[in-house]
C-alpha cells in the first residue's frame, strides 16, 4: 500500500503502457494548478485585505497578522508561477501554505482545535496536486510538528488533557489521510475500469467510424460516379417506374434528371423496341446475372438515339425483387464507326480489285514453306497469266524462274521479321530486257506478306526520254536569248544563269554564281524582289512582273520577268525567265503620253462643243463645266473607277448636243411650246445618239445624251424607261442636270431659290429621279 501512487499518476503511467503521449493529460492538471492558486490568492486577498484595516485601526497587532501578508505574497508568486512554465514548481505552494498557516497556529495557540483546519487542506492539496506519497509526508510532517510545538510551549508538562487533545489531533489527520487513499484506491479502480472500457468503447467507435467512414466514402464513391460519369445510370423499380436518373440523361438524350424521376422507362423507348426490352428485363430477373440489350429510345428534342443498356437485377434479403440497376450508353458514334468500317472493307476491297497495282500475298508456313494466298485483278492482266491456279502452291512451284533468285528468301523475312523489302525486277527474254518490274514487299500480319509491284518498263523508257529531254532543255537554256537564272527562294543566291542573262546584266557566271541578286545590287527597287517572292509564296507562280534592274556598268534596265518555283536538290528554288522591253517601254511612255495629248484635245474639242450649244441656247455661263463637276463628285461618291469617270465626263459635256437639230424658233422659244413643238424637242436625245454612235472614242459616252431624260417612274423619254433600266450614268446625270438648270434663268422662266430647288428633288424621289441618288445627292450638296 505504501507503494501506491495517486490517480493522475497512475493514469500518465496507464497512458505510457498504452503508448500514448501523457503531455496530453498534463494540461488538466496543470489548469488544477493554477485554478487552486487562483482561489486561495482570492481568499487571502481577501484576509490581507480585512487583517490589513484592523491592523490600521489597531484592532489587531502587527505581529498578528503578518502571516496573513506573508501567506499573500507566497501565494501571489505561486499564482503567477502556475501560468508559466514552472507550473509543477507551484503545485507544491497550496499546501506549504496552509501548513505553515497551521504550524503557525501551533506555535501561537497551542491546542486549538482550528488548527486541524489549516493541516487538512494541507494535506488534501498535497493528495491532489503532488500524490499519495506528498499526502503521506504533510501528514506525519503535520503531528509531529504541532506536538512539538505543544510540548515545548508547556515545557515539558503533558497532563491528561493534553494527551485526549492531542491524540484528537493526530486522528483527525491520520483519518483524513487514510479517507484520501481509501478514495484515491478505490477512485484509481474505477478509473482503470473505466479506462478499460474507454479504451474498448474507443476502439468500436473507432472501428465504427471506420466502417461508417468507408461506407460513406463508398456511397460518395458511388455518387459521384453515378453522377459524373457519361453512360447514362437508372434505377427503377419492377414495374419499370424510374426511381433514379443520373444527370448524364441531359447529354444522352436531352432529359434532366429530375423529370425522368417517377416516368415509365418503357415510354421512352421505341415502341417496336418495348418486347425486347421486357424480355430482357425478365431473363435478368430469372438468371439473377446482369443482361444487355440494344434499345433505341426516344430523345427530348424528337430523334432516336441507338443505346446499349446493361440491366442488373436487385434483391432484399427475403429474395423479393427491389428492381433493376440500369446503365446505358449511346452508340450513335459506334454505329457509325461499324458502318464507317464496313464502308471502309468494301472500299479497300474496291481499291486492291481496281488499283493498277499487281498484288501477290503469301502465307508463311511453320515449315518455312511461303504459300501463294491471294492476287488482285491487275496481277493477271501485268503478267499476263491467271493466278488461279497458283493458290495453295509454294513460291517456287507457282513461280519457277524465282527458284534461282534471292526473291522468296527476302519474302520470308519480310514474313516472319516485318522488313520491308524494294526491289526492281528485270526480265531478260533472248539475252535482252523485256520488261522492269518496281516490286515493294511488306508484313501485313506476322507471317502474312504482301509484294506490290508494277510494270515500269514504260517508266524507264519515258525516264530515257527524260534525260534526253533535259540535254535539249540544257541548250535551250544556255542559248535562250532572254535572260533565265536560277536561284534559291531563301536567299536569293544563284545557281546557275545562261548567256542571256549575262547579256542582259553584264554579270558572268563567275560573278554570279554563288552571290545573290541583293549582293550584285540588281534590283533598283528591293520592293520589287519582295513583290516577286510574296506572289510565289502565295500562288507559285509570277508572270509579266515589270521592274527596274541595274546592269553592272549602272545602267538602269527595264524588265519583264516570269517566275516560278522549281526543287533543286529538295531545296525551293525560284526558276525565272526575264526580256528586256526597255525600248518597249520606252516606246510605250512616248504613245501614252501621246494619247493622252490626243485626250486632252478630244475634251477641250468637246468643250468647245458644250459652250457653242451654251451659246446657241443662250444658257448660264458655264452650266456644262457646273453639272459635269457635280456628276463627277457623285459618281466618286458611288465608286465608279476613273475610266468611266473619262466617259460621264465626255458625256455630261455633250449631253445637249442633240439640239443642234432642233430648229432655232422652237429651242429659243420665250413661251410654252406647242404639242408639235414638243414632239420635235423631244427627239434631241435620239439626234444625239445618232451623231455620237459613229464616233467610236465616244460610243461610251452616249448613255448620259440618250438617256438623261428618261425618269424614274417610266415617264420620261425617249424610250420610257424605268428604275434601273436606265443607266446609271445618266440617273446620276438627271439629278444634277435639274439642279443646275432650276437655279439658272431661262428665257421662259427666272432662277429658283435653291431651297426650293432642294425641295422640288426630294419630292420628285421616285417619280423623277432615283431615290439613293437623291439622297447622295443631298448629302454632297450639304457639304459644299
């Protein structure tokens, strides 16, 4: 019994047998440490603060109540020792307390019976903070030290009294002691008990968690395959009622997953598919094993989707069936990729009967044997025999002029090591080449080869003919008379050059060959070669690219060059062909320029026309220079190209030009005209069109002449016509035409304001003129 230890200690040591850290129990007892402390610094606080005033008051003597103040400041340093570190240092401090408060008693009182107070918390700290072996030393610490005290405070002199006094004592304590390891034993029992069946209920709850842990992880596991996964997942119930649709029912077939719940799966499906889809269902229910079937079922938006569904039945304990487990995947692409591969058998079956090539397969034996297995139609008509009977026959039986050569060997290898194997076969007929053969053999399957081969007797021939052909090629070349160079695409640099090009730039092959055309500083514009090789990149060829080109004694050339891309050597290389047209152009400069002075006549001839019939009608000074600048804004406007622009030019000077035939009296007339009168005016478009047709440079010209009268609405003249049916050219010219006369006086009728002018277009929009025009029109008078 003495060797016992207290219940804290007893469970650290349970604690470390059972391999677990005891730093984890310390902190209650550390906390106990600290809250004790925390109570008697309350407490004495409290005294000190009392003893202090009565002290102050004289009601007690200083010597009376300094154990009082000296008990404050232990338990102050014990209270702030517990919050650190040295905790377990302040564990000892409750006790040494309250037994020097007692000892204190002893010295001062003698036998009363307080002081039994002072040793019992003495002794039940030390039990609860320190163990069974502190509580056993306080206690026997306790008696003997108030009996000496008591001896010496009576000197020696013990009567009855005393002894009945005294033995009180010291059975107070020593019962009070034996109460503390009576309880601590029997606590220390049920703290085993219980920590046994701590550790065993631990150990199922853990094993629980466990095992709830796994099952919620599997359940989880389940979820999120039934949920991410692609096929489509089911349950129903035996009545074919879904129960459960996984969210990969909206990608299958257009439904979310909850307005699948609670439907019949058998509406989904096709109703010719139903009976299928029921036996299935009955075999997985009596065979008790999963079944599949292919269904097609309906989908949202209308279309059958083909599904293959995996259907696995569900029991209860009691063998009752629960329902079905379906799992579906759409085969829409499967289906496809068999028809594709059908598709694709026929074709290769197509291709090896129709391909020009001859096709020999063979079969390699364990034996070594190679056994002819197969041909195509084109082997017969190369060889000129029927390879029928050849089937089943080794190499050498069906092809004995083969025995001799090392051809069978390499098929065997090509049979049983995959090497591929090329070759080109001659055939000698009287000591003299009667054909070549181009023959590629290849594995197929591990032992299966197949030989390709063709006739390339006429190949050769055509290859003999080539060479030829590129000696005479090689001629032309070096004796063309136009410059031909060759160079690579990359750099630029030159392979070769003929005469000609030595004659067009002054540079020999020695001063070419190697440098390129940036080296030798040919080209007068770099821009040009940029030209050159972007429109080979782009389209491979170049034809007709003028430019300027420098010869070697700084005269400047102009070229006409043609190129294309050529492989020289597997590199890119630029074949160009290039004549000096420096006279031509020349040439050319001189009759453009001359052509354009034959223009510049022409217009100021046709100028001078205008301002006769300006004259002769005696309009507005300068009406025809007016509505031509006007016509030609608006057809800019429009995106006409400056050669059509020459001609509403030519055409909105000349475009009165057939009233030279309308008779003085009816063109000058100051009045209205007369019926008659008008019929004769109107024929001036039609006298226009009569003199200007036999005059080819301004053939182009006429439609403004002709037409610029007509109207919009196909009430104009002289052919009535409407909307687009009248020229552009003269639709454009109507407008300004209009314009320009309304704001000039006439001898019949003064100038209109121009907003009355503005106002009379936009009213005559559709009727008169066309409606865009009229609206561009505007646009571009606004802006004047």
């Amino acid at each position: 019994m003495s060797k016992r230890v207290s219940t804290i200690d007893f469970i650290l040591k349970r604690l470390v047998q059972r391999k677990v850290n005891p730093d984890a129990y310390l902190l209650p007892r550390q906390q106990w440490t600290r809250e004790i402390n925390g109570l008697m610094l309350i407490v004495i606080t409290i005294a000190s603060a009392i003893f202090g005033a009565a002290t102050l008051t004289g009601y007690f003597a200083l010597i009376e109540s300094y154990p009082v103040f000296v008990s404050w400041l232990i338990v102050l340093s014990a209270w702030l020792l517990s919050r650190g570190r040295l905790w377990r240092a302040a564990s000892f401090f409750p006790s040494i307390v309250c037994f020097l408060l007692g000892g204190y008693g002893s010295v001062y009182h003698g036998l009363g019976t307080s002081l039994v107070l002072f040793y019992a918390l003495a002794i039940i700290l030390a039990s609860f903070l320190l163990g069974n072996n502190a509580r056993r030393f306080v206690t026997a610490a306790s008696i003997i030290f108030h009996m000496g005290m008591v001896y010496f405070s009576e000197r020696g002199v013990i009567d009855s009294t005393h002894i009945a006094s005294l033995l009180t004592f010291m059975f107070i304590l020593i019962g009070i002691s034996l109460l503390l390891w009576y309880f601590d034993s029997h606590l220390q029992r049920l703290l085993l008990a219980q920590n046994r069946s701590n550790m065993a209920l631990e150990e199922e709850i853990a094993l629980r968690q466990q095992v709830e842990d796994a099952h919620r992880e599997q359940e989880a596991q389940l979820r999120r395959l039934a949920e991410n996964t692609t096929d489509m997942v089911a349950e129903i119930d035996p009545n074919g009622i879904i129960r459960y649709a996984s969210p990969s029912h909206k990608a299958g077939l257009g439904y979310d997953s909850e307005i699948l719940v609670g439907k019949n799966a058998y509406s989904l499906i096709v109703l010719e598919d139903v009976p299928k889809a029921r036996l299935a269902i009955q075999k997985s229910s009596e065979s008790r094993q999963p079944v599949r079937v292919e269904l097609r079922l309906h989908h949202a938006d209308g279309h059958i989707v083909p599904i293959d569904i995996s259907g696995t039945p569900l029991f209860n304990s009691d063998d009752t069936l629960l329902g079905h487990i379906l799992s579906g995947r759409d085969i829409t692409h499967q289906k496809q990729a068999a028809r594709l591969l059908a598709e694709s058998e026929t074709k290769y079956r197509s291709i090896v009967e129709s391909t020009p090539l001859g096709i020999h397969m063979y079969q390699l034996r364990e034996d070594g044997a190679l056994i002819f297995s197969g041909f195509n139609p084109a082997a017969d008509k190369i060889l000129g025999i029927d390879h029928t009977p050849l089937i089943g026959k080794t190499i050498e039986e069906a092809f004995p002029p083969l025995v001799h050569t090392d051809i069978p060997e390499a098929y065997r290898r090509v049979a049983c090591c995959g090497e591929e194997w090329e070759n080109e076969q001659v055939v000698y007929s009287d000591d003299r080449i009667s054909g070549v053969y181009a023959v590629h053999a290849f594995q197929s399957s591990p032992g299966q080869t197949v030989v390709l081969f063709e006739d390339i007797t006429e190949k050769m021939r055509a290859a003999e003919a080539l060479r030829v052909s590129e000696e005479k090629f090689y001629k032309a070349f070096q004796t063309s008379p136009d410059s031909i160079n060759i160079n690579r695409l990359a750099d630029g640099v030159y392979i070769d050059i003929n005469q000609g090009f030595t004659e067009l730039t002054g540079y020999t092959r020695e001063d070419s060959i190697g440098k390129s055309s940036l080296d030798l500083n040919i080209w007068v514009d770099p821009a040009d070669r940029a030209r050159l090789v972007e429109g080979l990149r782009q389209f491979g060829e170049v034809n007709n690219l003028q430019a300027r080109f420098r010869r070697k004694n700084g005269e400047i050339g102009i070229g006409l060059m043609s190129a294309t891309l050529m492989e020289v050597d597997h590199e890119q290389c630029i074949l160009s062909i290039t004549r000096d047209i420096t006279e031509r152009y020349n040439a050319e400069i001189a009759l453009r320029e001359a052509h354009l002075e034959l223009e510049r006549a022409y217009t100021e001839t046709l100028k001078g026309w205008a301002l006769a019939l300006e004259l002769r009608e005696r309009e507005t000074a300068d009406h025809s220079h007016r509505v031509v600048e006007l016509t030609k804004k608006v057809a800019r406007a429009m995106g006409l190209d400056d050669g059509i622009l020459l001609h509403i030019e030519h055409g909105a000077l000349l475009h009165d030009i057939g009233k030279l035939g309308v008779p003085d009296n009816i063109l000058l007339k100051p009045g209205a005209l007369t019926n008659e009168e008008w019929n004769i005016m109107r024929q001036h478009p039609t006298y226009a069109r009569d003199l200007l047709i036999n005059i080819p440079y301004l053939e182009p010209s006429i439609p403004i002449p002709y037409s610029h009268h007509e109207r919009w609405d196909g009430s104009g003249y002289p052919q009535g016509l409407a909307g687009q049916a009248i020229p552009l050219e003269a639709r454009i010219f109507a407008v300004v035409d209009v314009y320009d006369a309304l704001l000039s006086d006439r001898p019949y009728r003064p100038a209109w304001p121009e907003y009355e002018v503005l106002r009379y277009l936009k009213e005559q929009r559709g009727r008169q003129f066309d409606p865009q025009i009229v609206d561009l029109f505007l646009e571009i008078i606004a802006q004047l």
